[in-house]
C-alpha cells in the first residue's frame, strides 16, 4: 500500500508498483485508429479504449490499487465512495473481486446503466440530490455508519497511481506520442495522465478537454486556483466534479493546456466516434475528439493519444436521437 | 492471382498467399472478451472484431485479395459487384486504395450508412429492388456497360481464400478454440473459416448462424442441396443472400451444424454486445450470440470463437428504439 499523504510526493515507481499489482484485476485495453477520422482531423489519432475495461471504464485501475493495496485487515470492513458513475461501479468491481463490501453515494441523477453496474458488482447504493453539497452530506452519514475505508473518486495518490497505468501502456502501444488529451472533470485521469508522461515521455504536451458548461478546471487553470461550481449540468455526466487539492498539483504544475466544447460539439464527437471508430462510448470520452476538431490548429500533423475513459451508456437513451 | 476456376480447389496455401497480398490493406482486428457474458452463456468467448476494420467489415479480406491479385492491364477497367451493402463497401474501399473504378448494385432498400460508405469510397452505385432476381437483371446491365471484372461478394475462389485470413489470425490471437461460429448469409466467411479450420485446427467444430427469417442456408444444409428464397425480410441485412455452388462445397463438407435465431433474439444478442461488449455491430453479426444464448448445451464449457463481421449500421435507427 502507498503509504503517501500527498499527491506531491507521487513517484513514478508508484505507477509501476500499481501496475504490478492491478494487472491481474485490468485489461491492457487495445489503442485503435481511425483513417476517416485522421483524415478529418489532420491529426494520427490513438484512441486508448478504457471503454473496454469489463466495468467499462478507466476507474477500475485506481479503484483496483486501492483495494488491492489494502491490508486484510483494513479491507475487513470494506470501502466506501461517492461518485457520478464510474468510479461507484469500478470500486463495487474491485471490491467485488476482492470479496469486501462496498458502499457508494450516487446522485439519483446518475445514468441508470450506471447505477445497475454498481448493483451487479455486488456494491449498495444510497441516493443523493446531484450537487457537491449534498453528496458529500450523504457520504459522512454513509461512511459514518460504516466505517468502510474511503477511496475518493479521484484525490487520492492510491487512485491517482492507478489511473497513471493507463498512459504508460499507451506509450508503449503508441512508441510515443507528441500529445495526450483526456477528459477532466475531478482531475483522476489527467493527473495519472501527468505522473507518468511527465517522467516517461517529458516532450509530450498534455491537454485536458471540458464541456464548456461544466468548465471549472477550465477556469481554474487560467486563475491559478481552485474554482469549484455546485451543480453544473452537462450531457458529459462523468464531468460534474471540481478539482481538489491532489489533482490541482499536477493540473497546475503539468497541463499545458485545457480545452473547452459545447454540448453540441460533444454530441456530434460522440456520434462520429461510434460511426468511424465503431465503439460504443460515453458523452464524457467524446469531449476530447470535441475539441481536437475545434483546434485543429494545435493538433494538425501531430501524433496524439486519445483516451476514451469509459463505456457506460444508457443505450436507450443516445443523444442524438429526440424523445 | 489465383487461377482456380473452383473452390473445391483452393488450398490453404492460397489462404496464406492472400494474407501476403492483403495485410498493408487490412487490419489485424482485435479479439475481445467479456466476463459477462462468458457468464451469461457458460462459454469462453472470443470475439473477433471484424467490424474495426475501416471499411467496417471483414468483407475487405476477400475484396482487398481480388482487387490486389488483379494484373495491372485487368485492373484497368476496374471492379463492378452487387452486394446488401457491406461487400459493395469493402470493394469500392480496395479500388479506392489501388486507385482504380468500381460499379456496385445495391438494393435501393440497403441501410443508408452502407450507401453513404460506398460513395465516400469513391464507389458508383446503381441501385435495385430488393430481390435476387432484380439484382441479378441490374447487375447484367451494370456489368456489360463498363467491362469491370465482376468480383461477386462470396461465390469467388479469390474472395473465400481472402476471408480465410480471418479465422487464421483468431486461431493464432486464441491459442485455438473448440469451435468457431459466424453469420451465414451467401456463405463467404463460412468457407473461408472452413478451408483455414479444417486445414489448421481439424478438430475445431464449426457452426453457422443463420436469422430464421431467411434460413434458407438451414435448409439446404438438412436437405443436402441448395434452396434459395428470391427476397426474404429480416433484420439482419447482410444475411439475404442464398447459397452459390462455391460456398456450397465448403458448407456441406466442413460445416457442424446451421442454427437458426428470430428476430427479437437477434436484436437481443445485438443489445446485449453493445451494452457489455461496448462495440457497435450490425444486426447480422448478433446472429452468433443468438443462436449461443439459444443453444447453451452446445457451447457451455467450451472456447468458442465468435466472428462479429460488421459495423455499419445506421445509428438513426437502433432497432430496440421505437419510432
């Protein structure tokens, strides 16, 4: 178990002990391409599909160093979270696969394909109203009662560490890349993201990508400070979470940019992606191909690794379709 | 070029051959699994996804080796077919990539997508009703006005040796399998994979699936000759076709057995792939789950290859959505 206090202290020997020990528990996710999109784009993308991960999503690699990095002893009494989705349902899956119990506090607006995964992992699920507020109201009376070992969603080294995994592999499917973009809402990937580029692949520039409408570590990047809105509402509903302290360090420290797209342009990425690259992937995962196509500038003739973070879609639901 | 006039003669040499001529235009699709649905069925699954290809389909195999195999003086006059969409498709994307013409026949009711793929390919497309018989009469036509040479979707030696590659990269992804299944339409996938299985993997079984709405594959393979329906409706439209003499030879010699799934099954192990799988597939590659789902005595316990040949679908018209 890391036994860091702080995301400052994160070594790039931590992202390989997470690798070692959550190898097991992961899937190393295949990079795809796309001619028609390279095409429309003047870009070569490769696009690191996290959406195939059995739980659907890159959050099962923090979720699984933090379980795994448990003592018996500690994991005896579980763990406990909150989340808009995907970390809920791949800590349920780690702990799930580990035999302990888990217990997430979700937004009763979380997409119902996500809240059946938590179920079927094995997690209990208690509702909160959709705001920062709340849920971390309900998450202190859940904990409390449970005493479960807290793996937050995204600010915390153990979790930080395992989403790093993800970059490195890419690196090595890719043989380098001249830029990374992912999505940012609390900061996880991104910062897992900076840990490892940052030391393995110092050249590479490191882009974040937000919808416009949910654009706090946009806003935080340009004032060099946290900014934190309660309830933003985005299609992107992996993205509604603010920075905190730990992801702040490597978004400030590491980021060289952070790009912004409407609802419009995310849904049309989205649409695009599963036309051309034939995925079936979150609103979330598409704000990043969002914006390489409203900069083309930047990303033109550049070899740029894409991460599609997650796959868990109400199929019944798509946003392109009215109704 | 091959010079077989006949199936019965292709060898598994002209299987590695065609993998020589076609590997700079294909992709080497990854194979997929799914805890869930390995649970669901009981089975190991082996999914392979042919529907990465960029032009969507595994159909490219076989139209990259016919197209590629050509001498400089017949590619000249280019290529002309008639195909449901995914075969008129993958030739127009081969001629595209030798840079020379080619004339297709579809069906005027072919999904939009598989029209929009043939243009953007630089295919020209001359459309017909859905039925054999207007396709064959259109096709006559089409063919005597521009002198192309005629590369039919699936009764051709040079298409069945290209598709063969298929199965030979997912015995080699696997480490072998106890039995390979795929969609049956015309019969093109299921000779290639049983002139690779019988000569690489003898031991291997190997099923077709077939939508109960057209099963005239089911038919003929119980009553030991071919019956062809002139236009039947399913949902599964790359399926419509009959059997022709040279996927005959290879379907009542090497086949195990033909299983047959309705419609709302297909659409069920069509739902079922996008949600757990989270990939993008036509109706007719659900086909195989289907008849799984249908069968489980058959399959529980054992490796199962599963060949998802497309991925051109019309993301309008999701066919678990009313309206």
């Amino acid at each position: 178990m890391l036994d860091h206090t702080s995301a400052a202290d994160l070594t790039i020997a931590d992202m390989h002990a997470a690798h070692d020990r959550i190898k097991p528990y992961i899937r190393r996710t295949p990079v795809m391409v796309s001619d028609y999109l390279n095409d429309m784009t003047g870009a070569q993308l490769f696009f690191k599909c996290e959406n195939f991960q059995e739980a659907g999503a890159f959050k099962v690699r923090g979720a699984s160093n933090a379980v795994f990095g448990l003592s018996d002893e500690m994991a005896a009494k579980g763990v406990c979270t909150h989340s808009s989705g995907n970390h809920a349902l791949s800590l349920s899956y780690a702990a799930g696969r580990r035999g302990i119990p888990c217990n997430v506090v979700m937004p009763r607006t979380a997409p119902q394909a996500k809240k059946d995964a938590v179920r079927r992992y094995g997690g209990t699920i208690t509702e909160c109203d959709p705001s920062t507020s709340s849920r971390e109201a309900t998450f202190a009376e859940v904990q409390a009662r449970t005493g479960g070992e807290f793996v937050h969603p995204y600010n915390d080294p153990r979790v930080i560490a395992g989403q790093a995994t993800c970059s490195a592999e890419l690196l090595e499917q890719t043989d380098g890349v001249d830029a990374v973009i992912a999505p940012i809402g609390g900061g996880g990937m991104i910062s897992g993201t900076c840990l490892t580029v940052s030391n393995l692949a110092p050249d590479t520039a490191i882009y974040a990508a937000e919808p416009e409408q949910a654009d706090d570590a946009y806003r935080s990047f340009k004032a060099g400070h946290i900014i934190a809105d309660d309830a933003p509402k985005t299609i992107a509903d992996g993205l509604l979470v603010p920075l905190k302290e730990n992801t702040w360090h490597f978004v400030s420290n590491h980021v060289t940019d952070i790009f912004t797209a409407s609802e419009d342009e995310i849904i049309e990425a989205m649409k695009l992606t599963w036309k051309y690259l034939r995925v079936v992937m979150e609103p979330s995962s598409a704000v990043p191909l969002a914006t390489i196509l409203k900069n083309p500038k930047v990303f033109r003739g550049k070899r740029v690794g894409v991460i599609i973070t997650g796959g868990n879609v109400d199929l019944e639901k798509l946003p392109w379709l009215k109704g």
